[in-house]
C-alpha cells in the first residue's frame, strides 16, 4: 500500500493543544466497523460500551520528564530528549543542536552546570551519553526534566502537563511519550467499570519518541519501525486467555497495549505467551489481529504508523471515513484529544 493513501487534511485548529478541563470530558467517535455505523457519544459513555466480563487492558507505562535543556563546552544550546535509559548514569537520546557534539566532548545541565554528560557513541539518528561522576538519570530527570510533549503541541510545558500528560495508573518509569488513549480514565470512571465488573489487566510498553515519527517510504511495507520495550505477564496471558474461553472480549486500550499483545501472540492465540523484551511490530492491512476485539484509542497523525494500524483492525474505507465525519463534527485530534471506540473489522481486505 502506498504512505499516500493515509493522508488527511487536518485544521490547525483542531489539534488539542491542552487537556480538557476534566479527563472524562472528551467526546467519544464510536465506529461499529462490520457494520459500518459511526455514533457520537462522550467519552463516560464507555461505561455502556464495555460489558461484564469484558478484560480492558492497560499499558501502565509511565512518562519520564524526558526533555533537558544543555549547553555545549563551547556555550552552544542543545536540547537532549532521551528515547531510552540504558542504566543508571547512562542513556538514549535524540539530539537538537546546531552542531553535533563530537566524541568525549561534554554537555552541561543548563539549570546546574555542575552536570555534564559524555558523547559517548552515535548510534545511526540516536546518541548514547554518559552522566559523569555517577550522577543517577533519574534523580537529575526529576530536578531538571520537562514532559516531552508532542511536538505538535507548539508551547512550553507546564506543571499541568505533569499530572496530564500521564495516566492515573501509571506506575512503571519508562515512556518518552504518553499511552494517550488512557489519559481519558479518572479514577471515578475506573471504579465504575469495576463496579460493572469488568476486568482489568496491565502490559507495559515504553512508547518512545518514534510514536511521532511519520513514514517516508512511499511504499509502507519498506518502513523500519523503532523498537520499543514491552512486558506482557503470565498473569496477563490467562487472564486473555479465560476471556476468550467465556466468550468476552478484549479491550486494548491504546494502540501501545495492541502491540503488546499482538507481539506476545507471535502465530496465533494458541501460541500466546508471555514476553519481556523489545517489539517492533509494524500493524498495518492485511494483518491479522489474533487478540484484540475492540479497542478504545486516540485520533492519529496522517501518514503515521498509528492511523495504518487502527486501518488495519477497523478496515481503512471505515477510518478514514471515520476521520473525515470527525473533522465535520470539529473532534479535537491527537495527544489531548478526543477519543475512539473501534471494533474489529472481521470481514475487510488488505486494500479494501
């Protein structure tokens, strides 16, 4: 399939530069994909969406304040976005800086100087650098780091984006970027669904920075995905499997929790099994999806890896259609936006 065909002209202004006033404030596009029906609905709506017995699974990632701002020894700026922590002093990152800082040389912490990191290697577009004198990333993370929002959110971080620009669940330190379809969850929605006694199960996945990143080979099966870590428990996998064994469903809340499960699946479901490890699974039509049944996600970029997977679980004609009605009815996109409930589109083609 070519990139072409998941381009969508967006309004500027629909892009959700700031969380709604309260999570569950969201509007929610329900797309009921085999029989090609779209409703529109809020996002608490969910409650009458998901039934008993239903598992909705969860990443439990959490954001790091990823972002720091340095300087070169030479007084040049650098903004430093780390993509991955490789241990306690030493890390992953993307680089912005008007030159790129040689081997061994130093960059200093803007806010305190008395920290410097060591270029240590290249790794193709990625950096690794070293904290000198066993400074811990995570302490200096937490003193220094903005939330790495999304770079089509054109403002500066806020205190807000702390607490927003993360789940009410998360737990596990890890992402560079929020499982956003999770956002939407207050603590208030999540006991009702309890209550309601659906069932709640929890994979981690470390979304990194390539979340973002569009494809540029014109022909979408050439594109290399990065790779992201995941952890999918035994506890997990029967969970899903005594789901499937009472005919309920599974509810991947974000596309991050999709590729979990679909990466743990490998062949099938019968060869589901739990995984610790990197994934980097590339979704898009034609796939097969072996676990997933429904699932609740965010608004996706044109052109993103994202959009080509939710194309290939819904089927494409439904959502970009669904893309469309939401452009009409001005639903706000992307990373603090409004969401989506998709069912799986049993009947579709790999170009339908």
């Amino acid at each position: 399939m070519k990139r072409s065909k998941f381009f969508y002209e967006l309004p500027k202004e629909l892009i959700a530069s700031k969380p709604a006033k309260h999570r569950t404030d969201s509007r929610l596009l329900m797309l009921d994909s085999n029989n090609e029906a779209i409703y529109h609905k809020n996002f608490v709506d969910v409650l009458d969406l998901v039934q008993p017995g239903d598992l909705l699974v969860f990443n439990n990632t959490k954001v790091m304040p990823a972002r720091l701002f340095a300087v070169k020894e030479t007084g040049g700026k650098v903004e430093i976005l780390i993509e991955r922590v490789l241990d306690n002093n030493k890390v992953l990152v993307h680089l912005k800086s008007s030159n790129t800082p040689k081997k061994d040389a130093l960059i200093f912490i803007e806010a305190d100087q008395n920290i410097s990191l060591k270029m240590i290697e290249r790794k193709e577009d990625l950096f690794i650098l070293q904290f000198e004198n066993k400074v811990n990333v995570f302490d200096t993370l937490e003193k220094f780091g903005h939330m790495p929002l999304p770079p089509y959110i054109e403002r500066p971080d806020t205190d807000e984006d702390k607490n927003r620009y993360q789940t009410v669940y998360g737990e596990k330190v890890g992402a560079v970027a929020a499982p956003t379809a999770g956002l939407h969850f207050d603590q208030d929605l999540l006991d009702k669904l309890k209550e309601k006694g659906v069932n709640f199960s929890f994979v981690t996945l470390h979304v990194g920075a390539g979340t973002f990143k569009s494809v540029k080979s014109d022909d979408i099966e050439d594109h290399q995905m990065h790779s992201e870590y995941i952890d999918v428990s035994k506890d997990v996998v029967q969970q899903i499997l005594n789901t499937k064994k009472n005919n309920k469903r599974i509810i991947a809340v974000g596309t991050t929790s999709v590729r979990a499960l679909e990466s743990a699946a490998k062949n099938s479901l019968k060869t589901l099994e739990s995984f610790t490890g990197d994934t980097d699974i590339f979704i898009y039509p034609g796939y097969k999806f072996k676990v997933v049944d429904a699932m609740i996600t965010n608004f996706h970029l044109p052109e993103s890896t994202l959009l080509m997977l939710v194309s290939a679980f819904s089927g494409y004609q439904n959502i970009m259609e669904a893309y469309q009605k939401a452009i009409e009815k001005e639903y706000r996109f992307f990373s603090y936006g409004d969401a989506m409930f998709i069912t799986k589109n049993d009947t579709h083609s790999s170009e339908d």
